[in-house]
C-alpha cells in the first residue's frame, strides 16, 4: 500500500472528507486531493498533526508499518537495554571484587608490621609465626597479579 492510499484509508476511517481533513489541516481541499492522488506529498508537519488526528504514528503513514510491528521493535531495545544493563552490573560486580581483594592485598603489610613490631618488643621471635603468615603472603602475591589483568 502506498502513502496516498493509507491517508484516503486513514480519513475515510474517521469519516472524514476531504475538505473537512484539509480544514483541520489549514490546508486546501486541493492539497489533501494531491496527496491521495500521488501528485505531491504531505510537509512534515501535516504528517505530525494527521498522525495526531489518526492516531498513528508517522511511520505508519509513511512506511505502512503497524503499531504492532512498532511495539516489537521498541521491545526488542528495550531488551537490548536490559542486556547493557545487566553488562554493567556484571562490570560493578567485577570491579567490587577487584576492590575487596585489593583490599586484602593492602591487609598483609600491616599483619607484616604487627607480627615485626610484636616479636621484636616482646623479644620473642620466632620462625614458627611466619606459618602464620605465609598464607597470606602467598594469598597477597596471586592478588597482586590477578589485579593487573
């Protein structure tokens, strides 16, 4: 189906006639009588206000697609936005993770600094406190080179 078809369907539809859409329009009979013959096409602004009259969108008038297919493809990005949505939320997750465990790897200096300053005021070093610790360097060294990535 053509434009001008679907703009004589359109105001038959709303039982309109030619002259009482070209007045509505603030055009002539003439111009509307054009447009349903193919000689000449609505301005874009008469496009806007029939597609407010109909209650179409300008597409429609233009294209013939239906507020169906319309829908579908305003479903399909919103959908798409749901996707990016869902993307950034996984990147959020990802970069909390990579902000606790730099969190940690800032943790073993301190146990570092505690046993050292520990041990040596008590007078009390000994080697069997670095079992304790071994983990966590070991721990800290993987984080360390995991972040980079």
């Amino acid at each position: 189906m053509k434009i001008e078809d679907r703009i004589q369907e359109l105001r038959k539809s709303k039982g309109l006639s030619q002259e009482q859409l070209a007045e509505t329009l603030g055009i002539s009979r003439q111009a509307v009588s054009k447009w349903e013959s193919g000689q000449s096409l609505p301005e874009i602004d008469k496009l806007v206000a029939m597609s407010e009259l109909f209650d179409v969108t300008v597409d429609y008038i233009l294209k013939g697609n239906s507020s169906d297919e319309d829908k579908k493809n305003i479903d399909d990005n919103e959908g798409e936005i749901k996707m990016n949505d869902e993307k950034k939320t996984s990147l959020n997750d990802r970069e909390t993770s990579k902000q606790r465990r730099s969190s940690i790897f800032a943790l073993w200096p301190l146990f570092v600094l505690i046993y050292l300053a520990v041990s040596f005021l008590t007078k009390r070093w000994d080697i069997t406190w670095l079992i304790f610790l071994l983990p966590a360097a070991i721990q800290s060294v993987y984080l360390f080179f995991t972040n980079f990535k």
